[in-house]
C-alpha cells in the first residue's frame, strides 16, 4: 500500500456549524439584506435578497410541517434551478425532512425508480409536464404534489405560489443533528440502476469549512449558476455555498444563453464543468484564425508568454508583448467574459490541459477539482496558493487520502481511497452495496490515481480497466480523453477487452465534419463519409494523431463512427453527461464483432 497524506492547511477541529440549518440561519443575519438569486425577468435579471429568500423558506416550513411532515421524511424535486428549488430544500430542511433532487433532463424511468425506492411524501415538480410522465397512480405514499411554474392550483396539484401566498404560521425547527441525513442523492448510474447516498449534514458542513480554508470567495462575488443542482457538485460549491460565503448568483436562462447571460451579469466566480471551458476556448481560437496574420502571430506568442510567465520570470521584450497583447485583445476577450471574472472552478469530468492553460496565460485561472457524490463531494482542488495545471489539487483539510495498490497499474498509481467526515453514510437500502466501498470507514473511490509533490494526478476508472489477450491492462480513460480534444469528436470509448488490439468508437459531430470535408475539398455527405473507405481511413489518421501518452499497446489501431447523437434520452449518456460504456458497447455490437473477424 502506497501511503501519502497530503495537507496544505490545517482543518478545524470542530465545525464552524452544527447543521446546514444554524449555518442558513447566520447567513439571514449577516447578509440579509445582500443580493442572493437573480432570475432573468421581461429581459432583465431581477434580485431578491437573502431576508427575501428567508421568508419564502419558512412558509415552506411552516407549510410541510401541517402536513405532519416529520424528520427523516422525505421530499422529492424535479426540477430545473430556480429561487424555488432551493426554498424547497431549505424548507424541508427546517422540518427534518431529507431532500431528493432529480434532474429535469432525466429519463422518466428513473424518475419512477427513484421515486418508489425514496417514497417520499411531498414531490415537487417544476411543470405539469413532468408529472405527466410519472405513474402517479402507484404512490399511495405521496401526500401531496407542488408544480413550481403555473400560478393555479387544482385539486389534486398545489401551487407552490399559492402556497406562499396562503401560509401564515410560523414552525419550529426541529432538532438536528451533525450526522442526521440531509440528502438523498441518487447517483447517474453509468451501470445499472442509480444509488441513493446518504448525505449528513456534517458531510455538507466540513465541505463548507474547507472550501472555506482553501478557496478565496467574498460577500461581493457574484456566481452565474450553470450546474445543475441535482448533482451534488452544484449544490455544494453553489447552493449551500450560498450561506457560508454570502455571495449572490444570477440563473443562466438555458445552455444557448451562457455567453449573453455572462455579459448581462458580470460573474466575479464561475464554477462549471469542462465542456463549458472546452466551448469557450474552441470558441476564441475560432475568431481569433480568422483575424490578420499579425493579430494571429501576436495572440500566439502572448499565449506561449502567459505560459511561461506561470512558473518563470520573463525578459521586458515579453512583458511588452504580452502587454501588447493584453490591450489589443486580451482585454476583449475578458470583456466577453463579463470584464469581472476573477476565476473559475472546473470539476464533475477531466479539463483539457491546453484549455487550463490557455485560461491561465490570459489571466483568468481555472481551478481544476475532484471529488464524487460519495464525498459531498470535493476530495481536492488547486487554488491561489497551491495549483498545479494537469493535477486535481492538494486534497481539502478534512480529507485523508492513500492510495491501494491495482494490478495492472502503474507502480506510482493506485485506487485512491479517502477517510474524514465528508465521506457518506452508505448507499441507501444497499447495505451490500455500501460494503463493498466502505471499508473500516475508508471510501474506495474505484479512481486510479498518482501523487506528485502533494498534487492528485487522476488516471482512469478501475471498472473501466480491462485486460487485452496479451495480458496487458488498458485504462481506457487516459486515451479518450486525449481523443476529446479533437474538435469532430464529441463522445468516444476504447475498446478491446480480450481482444489483440484496440478500436475506438466515437461519435462524430456532423457539423464539424461537414467543415472538415469542405477544407479537404472532398463532395460527400458526412454519412456517406463515414463509410467511404479511403475518406473513413483519412478520419481515423486524423483523429488518432491526437494521441500523444499512450504506449503502444493502448493506441487504438481503428476507429468505428456513429453520426447519431449520445444523449440521455436515448441512454448512451447520463443526466451528467457520462458515457454509459455498457450501453455504448450494446449499440456497436455488430460493428465491433464485424471489425475484428474481418
């Protein structure tokens, strides 16, 4: 075993608070009159302010508490982010009751598992249209179900306005516990049905303390809330941040309005998941090719000096340039980003080394993290003081951290497992299932990692790991991610388990492949060249020719494309926007069996 504690600060050695509720309830009181949600209102963001947001909660409360709702209870959300999502949590969480998120995009079967395997009393729905969906007929244990979005109320439906407007009474807020349950968050499921973990609120506190110790957000930042909150990613580092750091976030109106909404709200702090950086980096190289050669020339060195400028001094020469640089188009490029942007946090998938540094060499860090909803969820992170690009961080101050050694891996690498009080209280109803990760209080992520200096290097996934017909292991994670670089890729898995080499299927994103065949000059349709040999043998070349790392054995020898998306609707991906490799290696089935007798 490969034992490494890694600390940069020293944790506390007790919480600041006892439960999400004291630490909500401070929050009123120090901030209560500060901006904390805006929502995008007749064109304009509108603000309301935590004593605001404080009102609405306890009418919440006070509401869920004459339906008998008792702690331990259970209220389920389904619903995308608004003001209303969180009232909804924090209400319940004054009675005790534990929260169940689910995402808007999930599929209604998942919905209905989630929903018979939580039985929760209260379901809150954003539309009518999501109920439609759900056999409300087989939840004899539903006492009542809440739209968010219309304005009437029915006879067999609440309107969660109505319900504001009619509470008067004040609740009591029951007693809590550190390790009482707060939420219920059911996992995507890459395989099988989805698990419930358990999440105390101490789990949620000790993230609070530590994000606390080790990032620098302030009661005048302000967020733009992107992530979803039925993972836990966003609701830790946003939602429950909230009432620790005092800072307000504007609502992004939907995924096409990210860069309009960042202009209209002027974001100090962004906290998001690669494919967003990923879209905003590919989008400014866009623009910037198409600018005169000399702009190109001048952004191209002042990127390689920003570089360079992380880890060493640089002559005046450079320092002009960049400084060149930073008012002829530096200075734009931060003005579409809001013109306030301090830094970002990057988490829940891998960020692009190139796309970290490129953010880095204009000024505006990403901070790249990991963690899992198991550990609620950050185990580390870079930051201000302690970053290093292409690692995940120093590990957060209630966090210890070893590593297990894995056959097949590398001998610096291993599983990494972690202890502390963030790590969950099992899988719900899966004693078997919280077994065989919870060991003597020790979470096994089932992540392969390596440590380097104190910064966490992840690896790849141990149930993605397979061994090939020579023996040899492949994670196969190193390699797509490489491959996801490629502007035509959008979503890929290697292939090879028991077989004598590799192949990568990948699905292609017919837009870009359109533009490639144009700059090839090649007169074909992007289905017709995907099965075109000399055309397909062409893609592959190209494509792999993004893969720098990989030995030998673990380079894919051919590729198998698809133009069909992978979406959650379909299944290949989940809510979180993770390949379901089982279900991907299902779709391809015959291809693949085709490809290797051939």
């Amino acid at each position: 075993m490969i034992r490494d504690a890694i600390l940069n600060v020293e944790p506390s050695e007790v919480m600041q608070f006892k439960n999400l509720i004291d630490q909500f309830q401070h929050a009123c009181r120090e901030f209560g009159n500060r901006p904390l949600f805006g929502t995008k209102v007749s064109g304009s963001y509108q603000w309301r302010t935590f004593d605001d947001f404080r009102m609405d909660v306890e009418k919440l409360h006070a509401h869920f508490s004459s339906l008998g709702l008792k702690k331990g209870d259970r209220i389920a959300i389904i619903s995308r982010n608004c003001p209303e999502w969180a009232a909804t949590v924090y209400g319940a969480l004054h009675q005790g009751v534990v929260y169940v998120p689910m995402y808007e995009n999930q599929h209604p079967d998942e919905w209905d598992y989630i929903i018979k395997d939580a039985k929760p009393k209260v379901v809150v729905a954003y539309n009518e249209e999501i109920l439609a969906k759900l056999p409300r007929q087989d939840y004899d244990f539903v006492k009542e179900y809440i739209y968010i979005d219309p304005a009437k109320a029915s006879d067999e439906v609440a309107s969660y306005r109505e319900i504001l407007r009619t509470t008067k009474a004040k609740a009591e807020t029951v007693d809590i516990a550190p390790r009482d349950l707060a939420g219920l968050i059911y996992t995507s499921g890459t395989t099988g049905h989805p698990k419930g973990v358990m999440l105390c609120h101490e789990n949620i506190i000790v993230q609070c303390d530590s994000i606390q110790a080790t990032l620098d957000i302030r009661p005048t930042d302000r967020s733009l809330v992107i992530l979803p909150w039925a993972h836990i990613y966003g609701q830790t580092c946003e939602l429950h941040s909230h009432f620790r750091f005092g800072f307000a976030s504007a609502f992004v109106e939907d995924f096409t309005t990210i860069q309009a909404n960042i202009q209209e709200v002027k974001p100090t702090l962004l906290v998001g998941v690669p494919r967003i950086f990923h879209k905003v980096h590919d989008g400014i190289a866009g623009k910037i090719a198409a600018k005169p050669k000399i702009i190109q020339k001048l952004f191209a060195k002042a990127i390689e000096i920003g570089h360079r400028r992380l880890n060493e001094s640089i002559s005046v020469i450079d320092r002009l340039i960049y400084s060149l640089a930073s008012v002829l188009i530096f200075k734009k490029i931060k003005g579409n980003l809001g013109g306030e942007l301090r830094y970002c946090i990057s988490g829940a998938a891998a960020l692009r080394k190139p796309t970290n540094e490129f953010f880095h060499a204009l000024g505006l860090p990403i901070y790249e993290g990991y963690g899992l909803t198991e550990t609620a969820p950050l185990i580390s992170v870079n930051n201000q003081k302690y970053n290093r690009i292409g690692s995940v961080g120093r590990t957060f101050p209630h966090i210890e951290l070893t590593l297990e050694h894995v056959e097949g891996c590398e001998k610096n690498e291993g599983e990494i497992v972690v202890s502390g009080p963030g790590v969950m209280l099992g899988y719900y109803k899966l004693d078997e299932e919280t077994n065989k990760v919870l060991v003597d209080g020790k979470f096994h992520t089932g992540d392969i990692g390596r440590l380097e200096d104190g910064y966490l290097h992840i690896t790849g996934r141990i149930k993605e790991q397979y061994k090939m017909e020579n023996g040899k292991y492949v994670v196969p994670g190193p390699v797509e991610e490489e491959i996801s670089m490629h502007a035509l890729i959008d979503n890929s898995v290697l292939y090879g388990e028991g077989r004598s080499h590799n192949v990568l299927l990948a699905q292609i994103n017919q837009e870009e492949l359109v533009k490639w065949l144009g700059e090839k000059e090649l007169n074909m349709t992007a289905e017709e060249a995907i099965h075109n040999a000399s055309t397909k043998q062409e893609l592959t070349k190209d494509i792999l020719g993004m893969i720098k790392k990989a030995k030998k054995y673990e380079r894919p020898s051919d590729c198998l494309f698809t133009l069909d998306e992978w979406t959650t609707d379909n299944g290949l991906l989940t809510p979180s926007m993770k390949v379901k490799r089982k279900k991907v290696l299902a779709l391809f089935k015959e291809q693949i069996e085709e490809h290797f007798q051939s």
